[in-house]
C-alpha cells in the first residue's frame, strides 16, 4: 500500500494503522462508515490487510465491510494482503468468500501478488481455490514469471510441485526461463532445468536464456549454461549471437568467458556486423574490443553496408575504440558501399574528437564519398562547426588554414561545393568557416543554383545575409530561371513542410523565413522577374500559401499588381485557390483589381476551387464579388458546372445558395 499522510485518512483508518483495535471497535460502534473510500478509493479494509492485522480485519468484515472492495488499481484486500505476505490475513479473506481469480489494473491476480513477493504461504492458501495455476496478467506472464522474475527458489519449487507449467510463455513468447537468466538468478534455472524446462528456448526474437544472460552480464549464469553444452553461437532472428550482446552491452567478462567457450568472434549477423562491430559502437565495448582483438577479430571485416568496426566507432564517437582499432590494422580510409570512409562517418555525425584522431593517424580530407562529398560537406550539411574547423585546420591550434589542404570547392557529383551543403544545412558558422577559407560564390551546381540560392530555399535569414554581404548575387539564375526570390517565397519552412515541428519552432521559422525575403527585397532582388515557364516571386508564394511573403511582394511596387493579374501561363489567384490556400487567396483578393482573371483554358480562381473542393476559397471568392456566371472556352462550363461534376457538395450549396443562382443552375454547357 503506497504511503500517504496519515493526517489525510479518515479517523477509522488512522486507528487500524495505529493498530488501536478498542479505537476500532468504538468508531464502528458509533457507525463510521466501514468501507469509507480515501482518495485512492482504498477501504479500511485494504488498510487492515495491508498491515496483516486479523484481529481488526475480522472486525471490519464483522461490520459488513465488503471483502471485495476494489481500490483505484483495481486491487481488492485479497490482493493487498498476498502481496504484503500475510497468510493468515489471506486465509480469512478467503474464509469470508474473497475472490480469488479478481485481477487489478494490469491482471494480477491475487497469486501474481504472492508469487511476486516471496508469500509462498499467502501461494499454497489461494493455490486451491485458483481457477488455473496458469493464469496470465496483461503481458501475458503467469504466477511462475513472477516468481523466477524475483528469484524466490521456493516459491518456484512450489509452484512447480502443484504443477505449474514450466514452458508457459508471455506475450513476448519468453519463459519463466528467460526471466531467470536475464536476472541471474542461477538456483532458480536449476530448479527449472531439474523439472525439464528447456534451457535452449527461444522467444519471439529468437532469445534463449544464453542471449538474455550475456546482454545483461549475468557470469554466473553464463558458466552454468555453457556447462549444460548449450551452442554458444545460436543465432536470434536478428542473427546476434550471445557474444554480439555481450560486445553491444559492454559485459566484458560474459565476452571472455563466451570466447573461452568457443563462441565465434567473426560471426556476422543478419546485418553483417560481427561482434567488433558491435563492441566498437558501445559506449562501454573497449575491453571487448581488445579482448576480440586479441583472440584474432578481423579489424577490417564490412557488414553489409561495407562499414569496417572503425565506421562504427567513428559513428558513436568511441576515440577508445577508434584508437585501438587503428592500432590493431584497422584501415583509415576504408571505404564503405557508399563510398564514405570513418572521416565522412565522423564528419556526418558530428564526432570532432574522432575527426582529430582520424586527421592525425593520416585520413585523407579529400576522399570523396556519398555522391560524391566530401567530410566537410557532410559537417556543413549537418551543421556541425567544430567539425568543420578540424577539418579545414592545418591539424594544430585550430588555425584556419586557406582550404586547409584541400581544394574547397572541389565539387560532388550534383556539382555542389561545400558552400552550397552549409547553405543548405543552415548552420552560418559553418557557412562563415567555409566562406574565410577561400569559398567561391558563384560556382553553380547541375541545375545551375548558386549557395545562395540553397540559403533562400530554407528561408535561412542568416546564411542568406551572410552570402550577399559576401558579394552573392541576389538576382542569379538557376537553369530554370529561378532567382533566390523564387525559392524563398516557395520556401518550405514557412508553410510548414515539417509537420512533425513544435508549433513555437514553426512559428520562429516563419518569422526567419520573412526576414530572408525581407533582406533580398532591400538588397536589390527583383520581383518581377519570371522563370522560364513564366512565373514570379509571387506566383510561387501564392502556390505555397505563403501569405507573408505574399504581403511583402505585394507591397514592393505597384508594378507587380500588374504581374500579378497577367493571365500567362496561370495567375496567383488561380494557383491559391487550386492548391486551397485560404488566408493566400484572401490577401489576393482583397489586393487585386479582377478577381475574374482566366487561365489558357478560359478557366477563373473560382472554377478551380469549385472543382477542387475548397469551400472555404470559394467562399472568400463569392464574398470578395467574384463572378459565378463565367464559362470556361472549351466545354462552356460555370463553376457550378465544375463542382457538380467533380462531386463537391460543400462547394455546390455555396454557389446554389448565392441570390440570383437561378440563372446559373439552369445554364447549359456544350452537351446542354
């Protein structure tokens, strides 16, 4: 029973935890209530077999207190009594006709609460009156779990004596077996074992008892298994042998007993990585690893991926590791089926310290891999400065050095140079680290963008402002004649291309994303200008429902309302109300002069919300005076026609509801 203030129960209760049974019998006498609830709905009851106190339970239940009272956890006071090892409490619950099989909250019976907690009395009391000795709580786990889960050898002997299945599996398909094991509880496995329970058995993920065993570091359990002659190197269904969970978890004495016993110490799992792989990664592998290397590890072994165990140190940052490896032969510049060699690894996620380790033992900087990257365009893309210091660091004091002995702005194989993966990343230390170090700005990637261009796609004020005081050209071209305005008033940070964000972290990245456009509007950037299918700043913010952007475009000159209502190749109010962008289309709408501007196919904003489905854009529409009485060229249909024919009923009512509808719901298009 969890402790609570003894101040807070009532005077009934605070006299049975007293034990004062002349205070009992005298508040029953003068009718205080006798199965009175506290805040967690427990009765006097629950109190009285929590402490195991006969006397005063058999006063109670005397006075009609119900024996079957269910607290908030569901226990009853059988439960509260099996669990606090009061036999006799549990025998006269069950003398006054207690539910035996009741269960709480998570299943427990009453012998799940016994088997738990070493009651082997409270056990045999109930075991005669139990349903089945196999019942299961919610995981699926029965009495005989929770024995061999807390270790209680007699209990378990118990249990088995009255015959308790020894192969019962939970939910997970582990046995009394597995809990044992994994606990190190030796003398209950033997028990097990002396009943013939199998001590090979595997569990949904293909455990056995040696897995469970060796992940927890359970020596003693270990030496007794591999005295049985159980197979040291049985897979699970991952393809880890007891030795890969040993080397993962770090239990270095598991690993020398395993390997003492004949584990295999190049066995690859199903993913290729042998136990070095998995003692490299560990934050606590570095004894496994030597003692692995030391009984004849392959160093240079690649998992599937063809990372080496150095991929894998240089991944976690484990410079122990990294560091014994490298002494051992491991190769510095292995490459894997990526092409990334422990520097890309290291550079990738962040792992300064391996960075210097790697630099020092002779990794080459400009080893090109994944798409043709290099380390740095790795740790400008995930921005991670330090990581780009060390690597642009002539390897002493961190002085800068220019290029830092490699040409930077050796390009991938998308023709990006290293300014443009920090661009793209963000992160304006790196991009100011690479800019001082001799970065060209006008180098153009395959589709013809420039770094800046890569800063306005993120709507990253930062690195924008950076670039052009640089000297980046605001008004540069990308093949499709896309300037950096385009791609800022698209940019998906400010209409939430990451749904998964906090809403404060969107809002702040709407907010920088405005400050981008802002800066390039006062630097010199054209709204005017067109890509080559023909849309402008404003058309991409329209389409992207940046109305933000919108306002800002649309207060930079009284020239763009003009480019705005051109209907070549398609207007901004048209590509509003086509993707439904509600806030967008109203800004639009209460700027613009026509709102019955037509596309090629003699089509208005109105017809293509309409057919879409986007009620609340026609309604802004309709109340902003838009025209539901224009027909398109081809098949001479209205925006009635539009929304009828595509089945979008919402959009429907609103124009038949409109006043003077008659004439419209009656118009005939081309088939009449």
């Amino acid at each position: 029973m969890e402790l609570r203030d003894i101040k807070d129960q009532s005077p009934l209760v605070q006299a049975i935890f007293s034990r004062n049974t002349e205070e009992v019998t005298f508040l029953l006498n003068h009718e205080e209530d006798v199965n009175s609830l506290d805040q967690e709905q427990s009765t006097p009851l629950h109190a009285a077999a929590y402490l195991g106190d006969v006397h005063i339970m058999d006063l109670l239940i005397t006075s009609d207190a119900n024996v079957n009272a269910k607290d908030q956890g569901l226990l009853t006071p059988l439960h509260r009594a099996a669990a606090s090892r009061n036999e006799r409490a549990v025998e006269l619950l069950l003398k006054h006709r207690a539910e035996v099989n009741t269960r709480d909250k998570f299943w427990h019976t009453p012998l799940h609460m016994a088997a738990a907690n070493w009651a082997t009395g409270c056990a045999e009391a109930l075991i005669p009156h139990v349903c089945s000795l196999d019942v299961t709580d919610r995981s699926g786990r029965t009495p005989l779990h929770h024995a061999a889960h807390s270790g209680h050898g007699e209990m378990v002997n118990m249990l088995l004596s009255k015959g308790a299945n020894m192969s019962a599996k939970d939910k997970k398909e582990r046995q009394a077996m597995h809990w044992a094991a994994y606990l190190g509880h030796v003398e209950v496995m033997k028990l097990l074992a002396s009943h013939s329970a199998d001590v090979t058995c595997k569990d949904k993920r293909g455990y056995t008892p040696l897995h469970a065993a060796a992940a927890s570091g359970q020596l003693d359990v270990v030496k007794y298994l591999l005295r049985l002659g159980v197979e040291t190197d049985e897979p699970n269904i991952f393809g880890n042998t007891a030795l890969h969970m040993a080397c993962h978890t770090g239990q270095d004495a598991v690993a020398t007993e395993l390997v003492n016993g004949g584990a295999n110490i190049n066995q690859p799992n199903y993913h290729g990585n042998t136990p070095l792989h998995l003692a490299a990664a560990s934050s606590s592998g570095a004894l496994c690893l030597e003692l692995l290397i030391n009984n004849g590890a392959d160093v240079g072994m690649q998992n599937k991926e063809g990372k080496s165990p150095l991929h894998m140190a240089a991944m976690h940052g484990r410079f122990t590791g990294s560091q014994i490896l490298i002494q051992n032969g491991g190769e510095i510049d292995c490459a894997d089926m990526y092409g990334n060699t422990p520097l890309h690894v290291a550079a990738r996620y962040g792992q300064e310290l391996l960075i210097s380790t790697l630099l020092t033992n002779g990794a080459e900087k400009a080893r090109q891999g994944i798409h043709g990257m290099l380390p740095l365009h790795l740790a400008a893309l995930y921005g991670f400065p330090d990581c780009c210091r060390k690597l642009l660091s002539n390897g002493q004091f961190y002085n800068i050095m220019p290029s830092g002995g490699f040409d930077v702005n050796i390009i991938d194989d998308h023709g990006r140079t290293c300014l443009h993966a920090a661009a793209s990343g963000g992160n304006v230390d790196c991009l100011n680290l690479i800019l001082n170090s001799g970065a060209e700005l006008d180098i153009k990637d395959n589709l013809g963008r420039s770094p800046l261009h890569y800063a306005a796609a993120n709507g990253n004020s930062q690195c924008t402002i950076s670039l052009v005081r640089a000297g980046a050209e605001v008004n540069e071209l990308d093949l499709t004649g896309c300037s950096p305005l385009h791609y800022t008033a698209a940019s998906h940070t400010f209409c939430g291309g990451n749904t998964n964000s906090e809403p404060d972290y969107r809002v702040e990245k709407q907010h920088e994303a405005s400050l981008c456009l802002d800066y390039l509007l006062d630097n010199g950037a054209n709204p005017t200008l067109k890509n080559s299918k023909g849309y402008s700043a404003v058309h991409y913010a329209a389409a992207y429902g940046n109305k933000q952007h919108l306002e800002l475009l649309l207060e930079i000159s009284f020239n763009c309302l003009e480019e705005v209502e051109s209907n070549i190749p398609v207007s901004p109010l048209h590509l509003a109300a086509y993707y439904g962008h509600c806030e967008a289309l109203r800004l639009l709408c209460e700027t613009l002069v026509s709102l019955d501007v037509r596309d090629i196919e003699g089509r208005t904003a109105l017809h293509l919300a309409a057919q879409r489905g986007f009620a609340q854009c026609v309604e802004v529409l309709l109340k902003h005076q838009a025209s539901y009485t224009l027909k398109d060229h081809k098949n001479k249909q209205t925006a009635l026609h539009a929304a009828a024919a595509e089945g979008q009923m919402d959009c429907l009512l609103l124009l038949v509801n409109r006043e003077q509808s008659a004439d419209i719901i009656d118009s005939p298009d081309t088939q009449g």
